[in-house]
C-alpha cells in the first residue's frame, strides 16, 4: 500500500478487506449493549469460524483493547488481535441496534464493529487492512450506508458492491 492509496477518496473496498468479507460474517442491527457483550460474541463468532477456542479468543480481543481502545472514531471500532491457533484471517462485521460506549477516541458511541482476527504469518495483510478499515472513517456517506442496512444481507451487499 502506498501514500496514495492511504487518501484515496474512493469509498469501495479494495484488497485485501474485500476479498475476506464472507456473508456469513456480516451481522446487521445486533442488539449487544456493551463493549463486553461485543467482544464475546466476536469470540463465539470466530472460534466456530476459525475452529479455535472460544477463550482465547477472547483474551486476545481483550488483551488488545487494554493495550488502548479500538474505537478509532465516527462510530467506528476495530477490535482485532493476532491468534497463534487461526489458521487464516477473519473478518467480521457487524452493525449494533444502539450505539455503545467503546472508549473511542472522539468519545463517539460505537455503532459499526469491524473486528479482524490474524494468524502471526499474515502481519503485513493484517496492517493493510487496519489501514484500509480506518479509512472508512473518514467517508460520512459511506458510514450512513452502511448504518441504513436492515438486514446481514442487505449490509454485506453494501459492503461488498463496486462502483
């Protein structure tokens, strides 16, 4: 990933972030009220996904938001850690019913989770996409799209559509 493509204005998704979005990943309106209730669903999610534990998962996730919050602002949290039993990445996406306080940076309540979960081999994959996560905060419009999807379907296709 080069400077240019850190401040491209387009708002699709460009490798790697859109080729590991899987529609079975992606979750609309969950009603999780807090934080806690977030990061443990991500663990029940991934380890049926990645066929790992279920607390380790956990930990990880946990372990990463107390080295400081993944609430990078706009709504936005990207909870992720580097899991030695994942044998490849995951992505999970879900939109909350309610926003919920996740010590963001601007103070913001959280609405959109973008968690992201790494086996150590895959290092330089897992930055580009943090970066190209982080990115999303900076598009309004493309957030409020993302915000207006009702259904897991209806999200994944908005996540997923190219201009």
């Amino acid at each position: 990933m080069n400077e240019n493509d850190l401040f491209n204005t387009d708002t699709t998704f460009t490798m790697p972030l859109k080729s590991l979005i899987k529609a079975d990943l992606v979750l609309a309106k969950q009603e999780i009220i807090s934080k806690k209730r977030v990061l443990e669903n991500l663990a029940e999610i991934v380890s049926n996904r990645l066929h790992c534990n279920r607390e380790e998962v956990y930990d990880a996730l946990l372990g990463r938001e107390k080295l400081g919050s993944t609430g990078i602002g706009n709504g936005i949290a990207i909870p992720h850690c580097r899991l030695e039993s994942a044998n490849h990445t995951a992505v999970v996406i879900m939109s909350l019913e309610s926003a919920i306080d996740f010590d963001s940076v601007d103070r913001q309540a959280v609405d959109l989770v973008f968690a992201l979960i790494v086996p150590p081999q895959e290092c330089d994959q897992h930055l580009a996409t943090l970066a190209e996560i982080a990115e999303l905060a900076q598009s309004p419009d493309t957030l409020n799209n993302f915000r207006e999807a009702q259904t897991s379907e209806a999200l994944f296709e908005k996540l997923t559509a190219t201009q």
